[in-house]
C-alpha cells in the first residue's frame, strides 16, 4: 500500500515537473518577459514542493501509526475491563489481537480477543483512509501554492536552492539524532534500572550473577531481598574481566603493531609496503565473529592442550585466548594509524639527527617517535576504546562467569558478554535483570566516549604541530 | 670502551631494532595466513555432500495412487511405507535395533527427498530405480575421514552395526560424494548435513540493501552540506564531533539502540532484515560520512572557483562540477562501510536476527537470519558437522567482504582522477 503511495507520489511529482517547465515558457512568452531562472528550476521547484511534504507524511504515518493504534486499543481494553491488568497482561492480549487478526491465532478466542480484533481492523481501515485524504489534500494544498507561486514568476532557483540546503542540512543533523537516540534509549531503560538498584551499589558492586534477579515488581522490594537483589548487580567484576581482557589484547597489540608500523614507514621498500601493508590489513576487515569462532575453536583448546602437558589447570574460554585473539584483531588500527603518524614527521628532523651522525635506529628511537608520541598514544587509545567495545571475541571465547581474578588461564567476563548474554533471546522489558543491560551499555558507551574524546585530541593536537 | 667497540655496539642494536621490525610484520602476516588457512582447511569438506545409493520400487497400487497423479496427489501421498521398505533393503538386518540403526544412517528426511525425486521425475512411476540419498551427519563426517572409528563403540554415535554396513557399501561403490547444494539452497536445519546458508545469505543480502538505500543518500547529501555549505558555528562543530564519535562507538551500542528505539518504541518486527538494516544504517553512517568527505576535499578549489567564475550558483558549481568528480571515492568509501556492516554481528543478535529460521525469507519484513550471525550460531552447535558448516558460512562471507574490498579499490585505481 505504501509503495503504491510513494509511486503516486512520485509519478505525480515528475510530471509536476513537466508541467511547471512549461507553464513558465507558456507564460513568459505570453507576456513578453524574461522567466527569472532557467525553465528546468520552476519544474523542479513545483516538483520538490509536491513531493517532499507527501513523503515527509508518509514516513512519519508508518513509523507512528502501529504506536498509536497500539495506545488506542490498549487504552481501550483496560476502560471496559472491570478487573485491573497490568501493562504485561494488556500487552499479551494485544499480541493475541494482532494474531487473531492476521488469521495465525492458535488457542481459545475470549470475547475481548475477537471485539479487539474487530475494533482492529477497523482502526486499521479508518488509519489508511485518512492517511490517504490527509496525504492527498497536502500534496495539492503545497502544489497549488507552488503553482502559484510559480506564475507570478517568483526566483525559483533562489528558492530549490534553499530547499536543496536544508534538505543537506537536515541529512547532516541524523548524526545528532542517532545521538540522541542512544543516549535516550541507553537513559530510558538505566534510570528505570537505578530506580530498582542503587548506582553505586551497582558501580562498586563486587558479585554479579543476574540470573539470580527474578523480581520483577521493584515497588515491593523488602531491604533483605534488596540486599540479594544487589549482590546480583555489582558490576566490579565485569569492568575488572573487560580491562583485564584488553590489557592481554594491548600487550600483544602495541608491540606488533607499532614495530611493524615503524618498519613499514622507515625501512621497507616500496614493493614491500605496497603488498605487506594491505595484507596487514585484512586483518581489520575480518570480521570479529570469524575471530571469535577462530579463538574458541582453535586457540582455547590449543591453549588447554598445552597447560595439560605443563601440568598447568587452563579453562578452555580462558581470558587468554580471547585476549590474544583480540590483540591480533587490534595490530592494524595501530600499525596503520601509527604508520601514518611516523609519515607525518617532516623529513628535516630525521636528515638533522643524520647529520649529527645518528644511525637510523637512534633517530627512531631518539626523534621519530617523541615527534610522533602524541599521534601515537592517540592510536593505541583508540585501539584501547575498540578493544573494551568489542563483543564477538569475547562471547564465544572468554566465558561467563563473573569472577574477579587476574589469572589469564582461567575464565572471565566482560561488559559486552553480559549485555549479549542477557538480551539474547525473548526477554521481558520490565525486569531489573534486562534493564541492568542498558545499563551497562550506558556505561560502556561513556567509557568508550571519553577514550575516543581523549584520543582524538591527541591526534588532533599531533596533527596541529606539523601543519 | 673503544670508538670501535662502541660502533660495533651501536651497528648491532641498529640491525637488532629493524630485525624486530621485520619480525612484527612478518609475524602479523603469518597470522593472516594461519587464520585463512585453518577456515580453509576445516571449511572446505562442507562444499561436499555423502550420498547412499538406494533401491526404490515406485509401485503405484502399493503406494494407493492413481496412474497419472498430479504434484498435489503425490504431495498428498504417504511415502513413509515405501521410504522405510527401501531403506532397510539396503543391507540385510535382524531385529528392531538393527533396522533403526540402519535407518540412522539415512539423514532423517528421506521421505521428502524421495517424494520430491518422484514429482520431478513422473516417469519412473511403476518402475524400480537407484535414488541418491542423502546420508546422516556421522556417516557424512565418517565418509569425508573426520571421524574417529577407532573409539570403542560406547564413546562414538555410529554404532559397530552401521560401521559394517558403511564398510559393505562402500566396497559396493553405493557412497557418493556429490557437490553440496544443499548448503546454498536451504535454511537452517537441526541437522548438520541438511542445514544451509540460504536463509541467512537472503536476510544478508535484504538487511544490507536496507542499509544501503538508508545510508548511502544520507551520508552523501550530509557530507556535501558539511564539506561544502556548513557555515563555522556550533551547530556545524557539535554535528562534526558527533559524527566523529559515532564512527568509534562500539557496534553493540547501536544494537541496543536499535532494541530500545525500533523494537521497544516503535513495535518494529522482531529478527527482520529491516530492523537490522536500519540500524547497520545508522552505525555505517558516520563510517561512510568521513570518507565520503575526504573525497569531496580532495576536489581542487580551482574547480568551484572555475564554475563560479562563469556565473554558476554556488549549489550549481557543487552539483553540476564538485559532486561528480567525487562520486567515485564516494562510492568506494561506501562499499567498504558496507563490507563492515555486513560483517556485523553484536548489534543483529541484539535485535533478535538469531532466532531459528528454517524457512527462506521472501522479503525485508519475514524473520530471517544473516550470515555472520549464522556463523555464531553454529558455532555453538556441537555437533561435528556444524563445525566444517560454520567454517563454509566464513568462507562465503570472506568472499563476500573481499569482493567488495576489491571492487572499492578498483573503483578507487580506475576513476579517481589525480589533480596534482
């Protein structure tokens, strides 16, 4: 239906441009006069004025009017029902509604069922009638002042320009409204989460294990159960596993990386460079399900076999593995972002340290890099921020038990296994235990915020100096 | 310490620092060819199949049914009988326990495959034919030598029985290995020797045309506007670190964006190409904007300044002149963004694309699975020959990403010009 819309509408809006094109020669040549634009600008202008508002209609009723239906006949359900539901109940009946009108509804109908349905599917009916009225009465409402416009020969390229920029513009304010949807996505369910749980209970908390968490009406939380409820929620052990797991990932990350990187820029020939740099690379285009699958299959259990003859006890999801895997995923950020940074030192300070007699190591060591150490702290910043964000690594390969250890051959957990470890499957919006999720997403999305924040202002200030 | 000895010393940390050098790259190398290899390696026996050749009498009186059936009839028809009477012809069995046994050898959908043969094939209704079927998982993984025969019989699933009857059909030339279709063709499965990608290769590819209609446009007006017309002022600044931070934001924030606001607000449809594909959109975004941006400055200003100069507006010169030497390094910036999009995994398992589908999916709206996320399902199967299954999804969708990958580059070498 709505793709029969659209196609009207933009069959509609073409040949608008048709018209408005040779409306303005008709009339021009009329009266004698010079159109104020090239005749293409007024086909465009009633063209643009005749679509954007439908379109702009149309999306908006498609996103909105599941919501608003769903409001209505939930609305209504609780009003004629003299006993009280809950919103779990209400929503349940809803789903039945929706499947008892969609003809795949398998268990007994109630009378409330089949009346929903009814009131449903007339809903439906009278929402796609006025969307089309309201749609069409818009169109021509914007075209017929369009049309106007048009034949007192207004500047029509003055005014497609303008809609032309803020149709750029409104493109470039998704970035802001992506924004702005995690963080009220993240808020929403977190506050929701710290209403049930204290927040530092939560931040300083030492023992996690959600599954515990089966309250689901926090208003009637008694101060024992609240006390259980909390040691469900402390988040210690997870932000411990996630930097634990990125600290292995950084010890195998930064030395190959930025080694290889220093070599590609000073010492590698150009043939070498050209095919080793973009082998390096597909390192970061693999991606990381592939790491994970390789780390939980091949990794894990090499690691075992090789404890087991040392007499050593390894977890097959050790923190290693994961680690190691991940610090092989992460040597290219570093290697290609310092790579480039070492570039980006002016040749003049290496041929100074030459002539002072230095060899080429020395002048690495010694000018190269304190040149380049902004860009390159910035680098592994970044890499450190990409590597507390990771998620398929560490769900297959680095376990589910939340324990504080820093012993890399046993099994730990991480941030993002606990939120894919919660929100996996069917889950009950309502529950402490799937909103502590969004919170620890809240708290991973500020961590990486400030790393990434930090970082580019390294790089930024880095670039700064030699430009 | 003498001059000599001295320079002696500092010649050998010299060769030392660039040894490490080398070293690194070649190390990270080798861990390229050693990831490659070992999906290669475990993936490759997935592209065949092990096939039993099996005797079938296509009786129509014993099968109750008319002498020139319609596809419907025969749909309609019990094959169980017939199936269960030919598949113990294969070898000669005592007792109950042997004739399961030997019925396991068969993947359990044989009855299909034998109904499905007959409405391809009418012609051999009333007459005796060999049909193809497909064997069990063990026997598959035994065939292909992945299986350790040499256990005793109660620490492995294929019973001494079947080990006889698979020794006495092999010596009879009745296993076959045939090319795998099934792996393309089908969706997911409870068992390993009927499962596909088909499904998942479907929902891939309808999530990443969500993504690319959603994104593409977006991202291209909005780095015109930010490269082009933005005015220095807050708005402008507050919208370049936004986008800068989003490109770094972890994928499984976006997921959880795409649980509270699409499937939480708005009662999008669970586990659907669409859904997922919006929110790749929104995750790509800023990674396609930056690129999309440098190839825009790449652009000379004595371009702009030539189209202004002969009296174009400045949305002409950008339109008519700046866009279209830039779409080339636009579009390859776009291919890669999606080759990452389609790469990911976190943000689809959080809105629900891991539910077990086994039905194709015909468009962006039915539940469908996706590739990588097929990969992680699979990967916690344990059965054995969901392990050669996962590493197949890899490689298909490895072939994907560097097709992708190389066309950007091919793109990128063949139409960007050079200005300097």
């Amino acid at each position: 239906m709505n793709l029969a819309i659209l196609l009207l509408v933009v069959l509609f809006s073409t040949s608008c441009f048709f018209f408005g094109r040779k409306k303005i020669i008709k009339i021009t040549s009329e009266n004698k006069i010079r159109p104020n634009a090239l005749p293409d600008y007024y086909g465009y202008y009633l063209a643009l004025w005749c679509a954007i508002p439908a379109v702009l209609i149309l999306a908006l009723w498609t996103v909105f009017e599941p919501t608003i239906i769903k409001a209505i006949i939930i609305n209504n359900l609780s009003s004629n029902n003299l006993s009280e539901l809950n919103p779990d109940e209400l929503n349940l009946i809803y789903q039945q509604i929706i499947a008892l009108y969609a003809g795949n509804f398998t268990g007994t109908i109630t009378e409330e069922i089949r009346l929903g349905a009814e009131n449903y599917k007339s809903f439906l009916s009278i929402a796609e009638g006025s969307k089309i009225v309201i749609l069409i009465s818009f169109l021509m409402f914007t075209t017929l002042y369009a049309y106007k416009k048009l034949i007192s020969n207004n500047k029509a390229r003055e005014e497609v320009e303008k809609i032309v920029k803020a149709v750029l513009f409104t493109c470039s304010l998704v970035a802001i409204l992506t924004t702005i949807g995690i963080i009220f996505s993240l808020l929403f369910e977190s506050i929701k989460f710290f209403t049930t749980i204290n927040i530092f209970d939560f931040l300083f908390g030492t023992s996690w294990s959600p599954q515990r968490a089966f309250v689901r009406d926090a208003s009637t939380i008694t101060p024992e159960e609240y006390n259980e409820l909390k040691d469900a929620f402390g988040s210690v052990p997870l932000f411990a596993g996630t930097a634990f797991i990125a600290f292995i990932a950084m010890i195998v990350a930064v030395p190959i990386g930025l080694f290889s990187g220093i070599y590609l820029a000073e010492y590698a020939s150009k043939k070498v460079r050209k095919y080793s740099k973009p082998i390096i690379e597909i390192l970061a285009g693999i991606p990381t399900v592939v790491y994970g699958f390789f780390a939980a299959l091949t990794v894990g259990p090499f690691f075992r076999e090789f404890g087991e003859r040392f007499g050593l006890e390894v977890s097959s999801e050790s923190a290693l593995a994961a680690g190691l895997v991940m610090g092989v995923m992460i040597i290219p950020y570093i290697s290609s972002l310092s790579d480039d940074v070492i570039n980006a030192v002016p040749q003049s300070l290496r041929d100074g340290s030459y002539a002072v007699g230095a060899t080429k190591s020395e002048t690495i060591k010694k000018v190269v890099i304190p040149a380049a150490l902004p860009g390159i702290v910035g680098s592994v910043l970044l890499a450190v921020s990409r590597a507390i964000g990771e998620t398929m690594i560490v769900v297959m390969a680095a376990g589910l038990a939340a324990r504080l250890t820093i012993n890399p051959l046993e099994s730990t957990t991480t941030i993002t296994t606990q939120i894919v470890m919660i929100l996996i499957g069917d889950q009950e919006f309502d529950s402490p235990k799937t909103q502590s999720a969004f919170a620890l997403g809240l708290t991973l999305f500020f961590a990486t915020l400030i790393l990434n924040y930090i970082a580019l202002r390294f790089v930024k200030k880095y670039r700064e100096k030699y430009e | 310490m003498s001059k000599e000895e001295l320079l002696k010393k500092r010649y050998r940390a010299e060769k030392r620092f660039k040894f490490y050098g080398l070293t690194s790259v070649i190390l990270a190398i080798l861990f390229v060819l050693f990831l490659v290899n070992v999906i290669f390696s475990k993936g490759k026996g997935a592209f065949s199949r092990t096939t039993i050749s099996v005797e079938v009498d296509f009786n129509t009186e014993k099968l109750e049914i008319k002498n020139n059936p319609t596809n419907e009839e025969i749909q309609d028809t019990d094959f169980y009988d017939l199936s269960i009477e030919s598949l113990l012809n294969v070898y000669k069995t005592k007792g109950l326990k042997e004739e399961k046994d030997l019925i396991r050898i068969f993947s359990p959908d044989y009855e299909f495959e034998i109904k499905n043969f007959i409405i391809e094939n009418k012609g051999f209704l009333n007459k005796t034919t060999i049909i193809e079927l497909t064997a069990s998982d063990d026997i598959d993984q035994l065939n292909k030598g992945n299986y350790p025969r040499h256990l005793p019989e109660e620490r492995r699933r294929i019973s001494d029985f079947q080990l006889l009857i698979y020794d006495k059909l092999v010596e009879d030339n009745k296993i076959q290995k045939t090319f795998n279709t099934f792996l393309f063709t089908n969706g997911d499965s409870r068992d390993p020797e009927l499962a596909g990608v088909g499904g998942s290769l479907l929902g891939s590819f309808f999530t990443i045309i969500v993504t690319l209609l959603l994104s593409f446009p977006i991202a291209i007006l909005a780095s015109i506007y930010l490269e082009e017309f933005a005015p220095k002022n807050r708005i402008t600044d507050f919208i370049e670190i936004n986008i800068n931070n989003l490109a770094a934001v972890p994928s499984i924030v976006f997921g959880l964006l795409g649980l509270g606001i699409l499937l939480g607000t708005f009662d999008f449809p669970r586990s659907t190409p669409l859904v997922a594909g919006i929110t790749l959109a929104l995750m790509t975004l800023p990674r396609i904007i930056i690129p999309c941006r440098a190839s825009l400055k790449a652009v000379p200003p004595s371009i702009r300044e030539g189209a202004l100069a002969v009296g174009a507006s400045k949305v002409q010169s950008v339109t008519h002149h700046v866009v279209p030497l830039a779409i080339p390094g636009t579009l390859s910036g776009t291919i890669i963004g999606l080759a990452q999009a389609l790469g990911e995994t976190a943000p689809l398992i959080l809105i629900g694309m891991v539910a077990f589908v086994v039905d194709l999916p015909s468009s962006p709206v039915d539940p469908s699975a996706s590739l990588p996320v097929q990969v992680y399902l699979w990967s916690e199967q344990a059965e054995r020959g969901f392990v050669e299954k996962t590493s197949a999804t890899i490689m298909i969708l490895l072939t994907f990403l560097i097709t992708m990958n190389a066309f950007a580059v091919y793109l990128r070498q063949k139409f960007e010009r050079r200005w300097s």
